[in-house]
C-alpha cells in the first residue's frame, strides 16, 4: 500500500513550460526553414479561445494575447477548413496580426495569409499560421509542399505532448516512489482485542470492499489515520496510492490548488499546470483528515467533486473525470457546525455515506496496555535499551487513566516514560523497569483535561478574565478554577455528574480538583 501525503518538500518538480515553449519555437523555425515568411505562430485552442504558445517573427506582445475565435473570422475559417487554406492579398477580412509583426517601424499590415488547423489524435488541437509583408510571397507554395509542412508541424507537436504526458506520468511515479521509501518501515496496525474495537475492525472490513466514502468520527489521537489506511489496504485499490491530505494545514488561498490542480497563468505565481491531489488519487483513495476545517468555498467544490466524479482545475474550463474513493475524518461536532452555517449539510451527507465511530482510549479497557507494549518496543529500539517493562503499579496507573489525548497522548507518555527510565537504570540491568513516577500522569492528567474540557461562556456574560496578570500556568490555573467551581456549583457539588459533563475520569477530575484546591485532601465528595 502507497500513502502520499501533502509536503511540499517531497512533491516532485512539475516539467518545465520553458522546455515545452522551446520545443514549439524550434518547431516554428523548422517550418520557416520550408516556407520562406516574415512571421509564423503556432496557436493552441482552448475551448473557443486561440493562445499563442510560440512565435517567430511576431513580436513578444503577441505571446501576452488571446484571440476568441468569434472576433476573429481568418481565425474562424481556417479552423473550420479541412487541410488549411490561403487569403487573397487584398481580403477584406482584418488580420489579427497587422501591427504586431517584429522588427518593423511602424504598423504594417500583413499582406499574404495562410494557415491551416492542426489536429492531435484525430481533434483539432489549434492553428499554425504564416504570414508575409509582400504580396503574392505564397504563390508557389504548392498542395504537396503544405501537406509536408502540416505533417511535419503535427508530429512536433504529438512529440511534445508526449513529452509532457511522460513527465507527467514521471512525477506520480516519483511521489509514489517517495512514498514507498518513507514507508518501508513496518506500518502500525490498529492493534487491541475490546469490543469497541473488534467491532470497529468488524465495520471496516464491512465496508472496505465497496467505494462507498466513509466518514471517521472521534476524538483527536483516536488513530482515524490507522483506520483510513485500514480500509484503503483491504480494499479492491489497495495496489493504488492512498493519498492523504491535512485539511486543517492548507491555507485558504492554496486549498483549491492543492485539491483540483490549476492551470498555467490561474493565479500569480502559478507557472505551470499542477496535478491536484484528486487527479493524483485517480484509482486510489484520497483520505481528507481533519475535513472540518475546510473553508465553505472549498466544500462547495468538494460537494461538485463527489457527485460528478469531475474535477475542474481553476483557470481552466476542462472537465476531468477521476475515479477517487474518499475517506474524511473529523473530530469535530459537524451536525453543529452546520447548525452555526460552518459546513454544509449537503456535503456532510455526500461524506457520511457509511460513518465509522473510533472510541476513545478510556472506553477500551486494557486495550491500553496493548498499544503500550507496541510503543515501548519501539522505544526499546530507539533508546538501545534491553527489555523496557511496565511494573504491576505503573499498569494500574495507566488503566485508571482517562487519556484525554487518547492514543497519541499513550504514545508520548510511553516515549517520555522510557527515556527517564532509561536513563535512571544502572548498567548491566536485564532490564529496564518503568515506574509511575516515570509516566508522570498527574501532570498529563491535568493539561490533557484542561485541553479536552469544553469552552463555555461564563454564567455572567459582563464577566471580565480571570486573571489579567501572571504566567501563562498561573493563568491556565485560575481559568480552570473558574470553570470547575462553576461546574460543580451547577452540579451541587455532585463531583461524579460534574465530571460526566466535563468528559473526564472521575479519579482524574477529582485529583484536579485537589490540586487546584477545590476539595481537600481526603474529602468525600456529595454522591453523584
């Protein structure tokens, strides 16, 4: 299985437009060297608009210029002709060349006209035209000779979009070889055996033979990222990339980009055409983690994306057609935040096809003392220590825990623990005990509640702060005795339901509590 996240750093370079734009100049000096003009052009159509990709013997302001094929008849006539056709010297129609020819004066106007459509496997790919001051410099250009030069114009351009098809095919297959290099470690697995859990794998296996879009539902460290690759990796695209983006890290401004691509000349700075993260997933998955945090003009696009199957790439008016599965994960409220105009419910419903609930840490009893043991191997590993071990106490500790981080919080605990036991064991040791001192948990306890608490408003809404001076833990302390007297003051003093409310541990809500000097030390709390 191949994950490609979004990285800058790691993204292969795009190909060249100086490259291409050299290849399509020494195509036109090619077709100069057969018929003798004071200027040619080779002119690409995008929908109903000719650009100019090369010149020779135009001047550089005509590169700048875009000719709709409605304002411009010669233009319009020789796209619709078969084989390319000739103007008469003295044509009544204006020729969008006249003034622009290089190295002259004043304004002249072109006299002799010729052109004729260009085509890439069998559609019409845009124009080559010749032009020359003097009348009648096109007489003894012949049927034969101007079949010759189309041929010859045809095949430059085939070579050059073949050119770009394999660059293109190049940079995917470097990200996806990126990729594989940045994972041949071994992969993490979703690893436990509580219900919550063999019922969360039951789910995944459920649903990842289909391409129903999935939507990861819970709390932050919950490993929703595991899950993703789960179902990725037991799906029938496994053998395509997994590509993986954190919406919460894409500024507003390069969302779009990142997400659908764009075209050359988008937006200042955009130099050359981009892949977007859809096209790159085309065939695989595309796992949209933290997809709350979208802006609401992205998920009106995401929500086209999902129901057509077409993605547009800004500043273009191309439709693409990618076959994507989509995977999101959030941990935030989204029926909330559509009730506050933050997400659109339709696009919620595009996403939450099949939802898949993980269950926090604490709901997965000594699942926890699993996921331990696998991350003290790894620091076993990493540290070079012998036989890192969790002593009965520091077990007990873990298990009356309430995780508020949940895996991700384990995961540093674990790394900390290891390197202070680590460092504390005399040589020679069998192995390496870890006490609960070493875990430090009370500690943990008290940021990852005050982290995982709710923000509310104060009862008094003239209310001021809590504190307008001191250190930030100073702060942090008077703005959780704030919030937890008025928690309990709500609760009666029932400390069981007050920290029902909060989302925290009993055991945990009421050491916080001591600390803080709510209760004293041995106080009994009202039942709950």
């Amino acid at each position: 299985m191949t994950t490609l996240r979004v990285d800058s750093t790691t993204e292969a370079s795009p190909p060249e437009p100086e490259a291409e734009a050299a290849r399509y100049r020494s195509l036109l000096a090619a077709a100069r060297g057969l018929v003798r003009c004071d200027a040619a052009a080779l002119l690409q159509l995008d929908v109903d608009v000719l650009k100019p990709v090369a010149v020779d013997g135009l001047s550089d302001e005509t590169l700048g210029r875009q000719f709709p094929v409605a304002a411009h008849p010669r233009f319009a006539r020789l796209l619709d002709s078969e084989r390319g056709l000739r103007f008469a010297h003295d044509s009544n129609l204006p020729d969008p060349y006249d003034g622009l020819v290089a190295g002259q004066p004043g304004i002249l106007p072109v006299h002799d006209c010729m052109g004729a459509p260009l085509r890439l496997r069998g559609a019409v790919w845009g124009l080559l035209t010749l032009d020359a001051l003097e009348p009648h410099a096109f007489d003894a250009v012949g049927p034969a000779q101007m079949e010759a030069l189309i041929a010859l114009v045809e095949t430059g351009v085939e070579a050059a979009h073949t050119i770009r098809e394999m660059q293109a095919r190049a940079m995917r297959e470097q990200a996806v070889a990126q990729a594989l290099r940045a994972g041949r470690g071994a992969p993490r697995e979703l690893l436990g055996s509580s219900p919550a859990m063999k019922q969360l794998c039951h789910e995944i296996d459920t649903v990842a033979v289909s391409d129903l879009t999935v939507l990861l539902l819970g709390e932050t460290g919950v490993g929703k990222d595991l899950v993703a690759q789960r179902l990725h990796a037991r799906s029938r695209r496994s053998e395509q990339p997994l590509v993986q983006v954190n919406c919460a890290a894409l500024p507003e401004s390069l969302a779009d980009s990142e997400l659908f691509g764009h075209k050359r000349g988008a937006f200042t700075g955009a130099v050359q055409d981009r892949d977007g993260k859809f096209e790159i997933a085309d065939g695989g998955t595309l796992f949209l983690d933290e997809v709350g945090e979208l802006p609401l003009s992205v998920q009106a696009k995401l929500l086209r994306v999902l129901q057509s199957g077409e993605v547009q790439r800004p500043g273009s008016d191309r439709m693409r057609k990618v076959d994507v599965r989509v995977i999101a994960a959030t941990n935030r409220d989204l029926p909330a935040a559509i009730a506050q105009g933050r997400f659109r419910a339709d696009l919620y419903h595009r996403l939450s096809v099949y939802p898949l609930v993980v269950a926090p840490l604490r709901e997965r009893g000594r699942d926890v003392l699993v996921l331990a043991g696998s991350f003290l191997e790894e620091n076993q590993h990493r540290l070079g220590a012998r036989n890192l071990r969790l002593s009965p106490a520091s077990k007990a500790a873990m298990l009356a825990h309430g995780w508020p981080g949940n895996v991700r919080e384990l995961e540093h605990v674990i790394s900390r623990a290891s390197l202070r036991a680590f460092r504390e064991q005399p040589r020679g040791s069998r192995w390496t005990a870890i006490e609960p001192h070493h875990l430090a948990l009370d500690s943990a306890a008290v940021v990852g509640s005050a982290l995982a608490a709710p923000v509310q408003a104060p009862a008094n809404e003239h209310a001021g702060p809590a504190i307008a001076g001191g250190t930030l833990r100073e702060a942090t302390e008077a703005f959780q005795r704030a919030w937890l007297s008025e928690l309990l003051a709500r609760h009666g003093g029932r400390v069981a339901s007050a920290a029902r409310e909060a989302g925290i541990d009993r055991s945990n809500f009421h050491r916080t509590l001591r600390k803080l000097g709510l209760v004293q030390a041995g106080d009994g709390e009202t039942p709950g």
